[in-house]
C-alpha cells in the first residue's frame, strides 16, 4: 500500500475538485441533465489527477496502492458524486480480472492503456436474463480456426445491459460462453460490430453512463482470453466480486457519511421553538444519532478488512459480502433519515440529500443485490458454523470477552454473548431443518452480519 503522505496527497487532491471540476453546481446540474462528464473523468486519469494510479501496480506503472488506500479513495469520491464515483468504480471493475488473473503482456498492454492513455474500461458481464446468475449467459464465443487447427481467434455474438461506462469504454472485459465454459475476454472498444445502445435514463446515478451492449459477429484474438485459459470465467468473475464489493460498501458508506454531514450542519443552523436541531433529543436520537453509529460501525469493519486484504489474506468472499450488505444499507437508511432530518428542505434539489439517496439507492443493487449477499453470508457462515462443531463464533466470543475487561469496552461482552446466542441460534435451525427456508436464512444472515461488524467496531474501540 501507499505511505501515509502519499494517500494524504491524494485525498487532499480529490478534496480539491470540489472547488475546481465537481463543483456543488456542475454535479446538480450533471444530474440534472444526466450527463455523463466524459471530459472530467478523463481528466481524473490525467496525469495531472492520476487517481487511477492508486489500483495499478508499480511494476506496470501504477503507484502500487493497496486495499486500505482503494477504499479511502472510494469514501471520499463518493462524498462528492456517486455517479462520477461509479465511472471510477467501472474502471477498476473492468481491470480487476486483468489484474488478478491477466497474463504479464496482457497488464503491461491494457493497463498501460488505463495510466498512458487514459482509458476508460467497462466491465461486461449482466446480460437481461442473467444479473445474480452469471450461469445464465447467453453471448456465446466460437473459436475461429487456421489452417492448422490452430484457434486465433474468438466470434462473439450476444448482448450486455447495465454496463456502467459501456457507452464510452476504451476498451472492455466481457464475459461470454466457449465450449469450456465461462470466459473473460479483453474487447477493443472500436472493434468491428460492437455496438453501444442508448443510455438508460435512471433513478439515480445520473452522471454515470449505463448502456447496453450488442456483440454482432465481434472478433476478438486468440491472445485476448485473461490469463489464456477458457472456461475458468465464473471462479474469476467471483474473486473478482470478493475485492469490488469492499469499494460498493466504501461507496456506501460514503455516500451515507456526506448526507449525514450535511444533515448535522443543518441542525446546527436550524431554529425551531428557540433552540436548534441539534439541542433536541428527538431529532439528534432519532435521526442522526442511530446512523452515525452504524456508519461508523461500517467504516470499522471495512477498514479491518481492507487491512486483511493487504496483508496477504485472499479469502474475503463472505467479508466483502458482509461489508457490502451492511455499509450499503446503512448508507441507504442514512440517506433517507437526512431528507426527514432537512424536512421540507430535504425533498429539495438544491439541498442535495434527495439526490445522494436516488445515488446510494444502487449500491444496494449493483455488484449483487442486498439478497443475493444474505444468501452468500448465511450460506457460508452455516457451513462453517457446522464444520468446526461452533469453534468459529466460540473463538470470536471468546475474544470479544478479552476485550470486555478492558475500561470503557465492558460492552463487548455484549457482542461475546450476542455471538454465543448466534452459534446455538443456528445449531438450533440446522437440527430442525429450518434453514431448508429462505426466510430463516435471511433473518440469520442479518443477525450474522450485525454480530460481525459489532465485533469489528469493538476492536477498533480496543485499538483506540
């Protein structure tokens, strides 16, 4: 990862194009146009800005950053603008299975197109009948073979929808179905018979382009498999969603944080009944205080895990999971409480947490959808909860209670006893066949997801 002076700078670069290219004003009326600022993302792969930079590594001309850096970068873009954010997000989204399973040519080729070209990159892989189940793709890849017998190249036909800059993609990684199976290819965004559709008018996000994508008779190279292996596409698709979803949760969070912020500074300013906002209990309790609790929760848990990430950790499948449902959501209910919290205000353009909560709104869909992460956590933690006969959640009880003798962390015994209760609770459903029911398993996610990031907050209590 970064040194702490070198993510200071950056931070404090993104912090600067609130008063130079993302303005209060040219986001509202980006939003309002829904206009997708191709010249202000382009100059945010610059050299000037570079954020991309961050998420490449040094042997390929990047600045190396690691997961802690990826998320502070998403926080902070997200305060300003998710629909510019996700401009972002789409970039290192489309690089990410270049990254992690590309070939050494095939790095030193497309990401250098990202940091010397300032290419924008789409990651194409829902299809209209296939958004959670990637199983289902239907775009099909035929291999095209020389004289020899030898495959030179791939014949994609198909189409793609939702793709986040898709109208605008340099080039592509595109997920279509060969003999083998599942595979990524790498797309030249000019090719011949790649054809970008209208862009989808939103509910929120305006400022990002979202197109769909239709593949007639579109070529491809031999050379342009990821990694150079067909049909390994659904296990690359999955590690690839294990390290994006900390940067949804990061958005989440993000974007719950600014309408919060922008909630307080009203309440300091706002007079009611000679006092204001922010002097009364039923406000301040209802709705600022119970979300800044809970954000601070996810920013507790999606450090802690950025921090495993860097430290070598590659088995995060539940963990970004977790942090996406919960930082995602608690961003989205912090949303809505800053519109009551504003009042009439709040239902208001000008005042910005109406559109922050048509923004955040598709955090909790994107990248997998609130439902689809309950079925991973649920599905996941009662496996292993069976396999190791309750040692998982007794061993972190028991560290919660360590920490409880602590001063000021009596509450962690709290968290001990709440995990404790969590192992009988799904002892007690797998015994009686209860979790053959979706509904039992929803409700024993969540309460998985809150004991997670609860012990997650009372660690970093115990670091601070």
């Amino acid at each position: 990862g970064l040194d702490n002076e070198t993510r200071t700078m950056i931070l404090d670069t993104i912090g600067s194009l609130k008063n130079e290219l993302l303005t209060r004003e040219k986001i509202l009326d980006l939003d309002d146009k829904s206009e997708f600022p191709i010249e202000i993302v382009r100059e945010l792969l610059s050299e000037r800005v570079g954020l991309q930079m961050v998420f490449i590594p040094e042997e390929f001309g990047g600045l190396g950053g690691g997961a802690v850096d990826t998320y502070h970068v998403s926080v902070e873009l997200a305060k300003i603008c998710l629909g510019v954010s996700t401009a972002f997000l789409a970039i290192h989204l489309g690089a990410e299975p270049i990254l992690l399973f590309g070939t050494d040519d095939q790095k030193q080729k497309w990401l250098g197109k990202i940091i010397n070209e300032a290419a924008l990159v789409a990651y194409a892989v829902t299809e209209a009948e296939a958004g959670s189940n990637l199983e289902a793709i239907k775009t099909k890849a035929e291999p095209v073979i020389d004289d020899s017998g030898k495959i030179v190249a791939w014949r994609l036909n198909g189409s793609k929808q939702f793709i986040s800059n898709g109208g605008f993609a340099d080039f592509l990684t595109l997920l279509a179905k060969t003999p083998e199976g599942a595979t990524f290819f790498i797309i030249d965004g000019n090719s011949e018979g790649l054809k970008r559709g209208k862009p989808e008018h939103k509910h929120g996000i305006r400022a990002a382009n979202t197109s769909p994508l239709i593949l007639e008779n579109v070529l491809v190279p031999a050379e342009n498999i990821v990694g150079g292996i067909p049909g390994v596409g659904l296990k690359q698709a999955n590690d690839v969603f294990s390290y994006t979803r900390l940067m949804v949760a990061a958005f989440g969070l993000g974007a719950g944080l600014a309408a919060i912020e922008k909630a307080v500074k009203f309440a300091k300013e706002r007079i009611q009944f000679g006092t204001p906002l922010i002097e009364k209990q039923g406000y301040t309790h209802k709705l600022l205080v119970p979300n800044i609790v809970r954000l601070s929760a996810a920013q507790a848990y999606i450090e802690e895990i950025a921090r495993r990430i860097d430290s070598g950790d590659t088995d995060i499948l539940v963990e970004g999971s977790i942090a996406k449902y919960f930082a995602t959501e608690a961003g989205n209910t912090a949303a809505e409480a800053a519109i009551q919290a504003l009042g009439g205000y709040g239902y208001m353009h000008d005042y910005e947490v109406e559109k922050i909560k048509r923004d955040v709104r598709i955090t909790t869909i994107y990248e997998g959808t609130s439902e689809i992460q309950q079925n991973i956590i649920y599905l996941y933690r009662w496996r292993t909860t069976i396999k190791t006969k309750g040692e998982f959640y007794r061993g972190l009880a028991n560290e919660m209670r360590s920490l409880s003798a602590q001063p000021g962390l009596e509450s962690a015994e709290i968290v001990a006893q709440s995990l404790e209760l969590l192992n009988d609770l799904i002892f007690f459903a797998h015994n009686n066949k209860l979790t053959r029911q979706q509904h039992i398993q929803f409700l024993l996610s969540d309460i998985i997801t809150e004991t997670e990031v609860a012990a997650a907050l009372a660690r970093k209590t115990a670091e601070h």
